[in-house]
C-alpha cells in the first residue's frame, strides 16, 4: 500500500509540512489540529511532556506553549535534527517509541499526533506499556489519530489519501479498538472524541494514581 508520494513526503520536509496543512483543514486548521489533544488538560508550566515521535517538532512547538519542560522522541535522527533547529527549547531523545530510552515515572504528559498508525498491533501493544512505564503515577496519555469514519461522506478522502500515503498499518488502526487496547494496558479512558467526520480520533487517558 502507498505509492512513491509517501516517500516523497518524508524526503522532503516542505511536502510533509504542506500535506499535514490541508489534512488540517478537516477540523480547522493546523493550530486547531495540533491543540486538539491537549483540550481540557490544565496547562502548567513545570509539567514534564513528553512528544512521543515528535518528527521535526511539528506538534512540538505548540506543546512548548503549555510547559517549560518539553522532551521530543523519535526514532529518526534526521528528524531530531530537523526538530532541534525548529523548536530549539525543548530537549530531544532518538529512540523507538516501543522500547524509549528513558526512566520510569518521569513524565506528567505523554502526547503524539498520528503517529499510531505507523505501528504495527505488536508495536502498539508495547508502545501502551512504554507510555505506562514512563508516566507518572496520575499522568496523561493523549494522542490524536486515524478513525474508520462515521459520516460516509468522509470514507472516499480519507480513504484516498491512506492509499497515497500510508501503509497496512494505518489500515489496521482504523479497525483497531483503541479505549479498549488502552484499557487492557491498565489506563482509564478519560475522553473520547471524534472529528471530520469521524476519520480523526482523539483520546485522552489517565494512569491510576495509586
């Protein structure tokens, strides 16, 4: 699945950034989209969050409005390095998502911005326990990302733009049950919502303080 665009896209940052844009366009806006997972959570400047693959700091810059303690991760060091010269006040890790190079209980917030979809459902399975692993106890884990659609209207772009750009995996989230998958993984759903027609989901959950 995908055609040459995909890499196209992740070849050239100025693609990536313009295809990210107009997919944002569905709720809003960019600014919108890259807010939308953060709704409801009280902003604190000394929380610890962590961009769970962060890729160039797309989502990053906007995180660094809530707190002064923003840690991006990602498996590429040439988006780490993309990252670091476009949102140079957060600090950043290279690691898989899967196995984080980074001790537990250190984070108040753990974020990603469709991202999910690149995994497989054995990588999902250990990035849930990563993300336990790594927050603290009471912690947030928010993510936004791929939905099978509600409205059908949506089904044919959505539906266009995953076979341009994205692999089975993407396919296989959109059937995957989430709240349930993140429960099983010891998390309490806090909010669920979907948006453009059902094909975005965002999720907020909450480790047990206790």
């Amino acid at each position: 699945m995908a055609t040459f665009l995909r890499t196209l896209s992740y070849k050239y940052q100025w693609i990536y950034d313009t295809i990210s844009r107009l997919a944002a366009l569905t709720v809003g806006g960019e600014t919108r989209f890259r807010n939308l997972s953060l709704k409801g959570i009280t902003g604190n400047k000394q929380a610890k969050i962590l961009d769970l693959c962060c890729g160039a700091g797309q989502t990053t810059q906007f995180l660094t409005q809530y707190s002064d303690h923003v840690t991006g991760l990602d498996i590429s060091p040439l988006a780490i390095e993309r990252a670091k010269k476009n949102v140079p006040q957060a600090e950043y890790v290279i690691g898989a998502a899967e196995k984080m190079p980074l001790p537990a209980a250190q984070f108040d917030i753990v974020h990603t911005s469709a991202a999910l979809h690149e995994m497989t459902p054995t990588q999902l399975q250990q990035i849930f326990q990563e993300v336990y692993r790594v927050l603290k106890p009471g912690g947030i884990f928010t993510f936004i990302d791929l939905h099978q659609p509600t409205n059908p209207l949506f089904i044919p772009s959505l539906y266009t733009f995953m076979f341009l750009f994205e692999t089975d995996t993407a396919w296989g989230l959109i059937k995957a049950d989430l709240p349930q998958q993140i429960t099983d993984n010891g998390f309490e759903i806090l909010k669920q919502e979907l948006y453009a027609g059902g094909s975005l989901q965002m999720i907020q959950s909450k480790k047990p303080a206790v």
